[in-house]
C-alpha cells in the first residue's frame, strides 16, 4: 500500500522557489532566506494542526513570509525611525528596476502569442505605433486592429496570471512573483 502524502509538504515544495525568491528580495542578505522560508513553513503546519483550514494556501504563505520578513527585522533590534507618511512607497529607482524585469518577462509572452495578436501589440503597445498608422499599413480597418489589440491583451493577461502572482497598487505593479508548477514551467515563458 502507497503511503499517504501529505498534501501541505508537497504544495510547499511546489512553492519554495518562488518563496525563496520573495524572501531574497527582501531581506538584507542570503543568509537568512532558508531559517525564514522554515519558519514559514512551521507556521503552515502549526496552523494545520490546530485544524484551521487554509483556503488559499499560496497567499497564506506570502502573508506568512511578510510577516516573517517583519519578524526577522524586529528580531535583530535595528533601530528604527518613523516614516513621512507622505513620502512615496519605495524609491524611483526600484519602480524602474521592476518595471524592466516585467517588462522583458511580458515579452516572452507576447512572443507566444499568435501571430497576429502578437504583431499587434508589438506594433502598438512596444514599438509605439498608432492605430490608425498600423490598420493602413496592414491594410485593414481600424476596428480591426482595436480588436486584435484587445484580444491580444486579454490572452497576455490570462497567460502572464497562470503563471505569475501580480500585486498592483495604484495601478501600477507594486510586486511580482512567477508561480510554482507541479510540471516545471507550466508553460510559462
């Protein structure tokens, strides 16, 4: 008879990547990404065995790893100061940082798309193209390039959410992280 596997031990297999990859992100240093990423892990089941159900076990654990990474620095006892409430979240140069690691991410995406949605936002959302200057070179309407252009955006997007967490704050990407799958990649570019 096969043993009984534990479903919470293999979904945070599944996970640890992208979570070693959040924790690395911000903590200070290497060092302590593997004594956190545990004690993420410890909480799971800990919280498992006092018989709370976790419905979404991806987000509880990113949730557990936020309050980790606050642990790990109340822990160490820097000093601390309080913020202007009115300054920006995080520096400009970050913005920029992550902006262009999404962006050349997007563009394996669009490159799978076919190949008239993918021309289309190409022409459109990366090259700068307008409508109108796309249609008349195509040789189609305008209508017809705004429904490429849309549908394009809407198989890029479920493409990129298969594969990837996104958090946004107002209305811009404040945080990302590729998914884990069971089968590698999951298709993901």
């Amino acid at each position: 008879m096969k043993p009984a596997t534990d479903p919470l031990g293999e979904r945070f297999v599944r996970l640890r990547q992208g979570l070693r990859a959040y924790l690395r992100r911000r903590l200070p240093d290497a060092a302590p990404v593997d004594d956190v990423l545990q004690d993420v892990f410890v909480k799971a089941v800990a919280a498992r065995q006092t018989g709370r159900a976790i419905e979404n076990l991806n987000g509880w654990l990113y949730a557990a790893a936020r309050t980790a990474v606050a642990d790990y620095f109340r822990a160490r006892g820097d000093a601390t100061e309080a913020l202007d409430e009115n300054l920006p979240m995080g520096s400009e140069a970050d913005d920029v940082r992550l902006h262009t690691e999404l962006s050349s991410c997007l563009r394996g995406f669009i490159d799978d798309l076919p190949a008239h949605y993918r021309d289309t936002l190409v022409a459109t959302e990366l090259e700068g193209r307008t409508l109108r200057a796309l249609a008349e070179a195509q040789g189609v309407s305008v209508s017809a390039i705004k429904s490429r252009a849309s549908r394009g955006k809407r198989l890029l997007r479920a493409r990129v959410l298969a594969c990837c967490h996104v958090e946004m704050q107002g209305g811009l990407v404040s945080d990302y992280h590729r998914r884990a799958s069971p089968t590698g990649d999951g298709g993901c570019a």
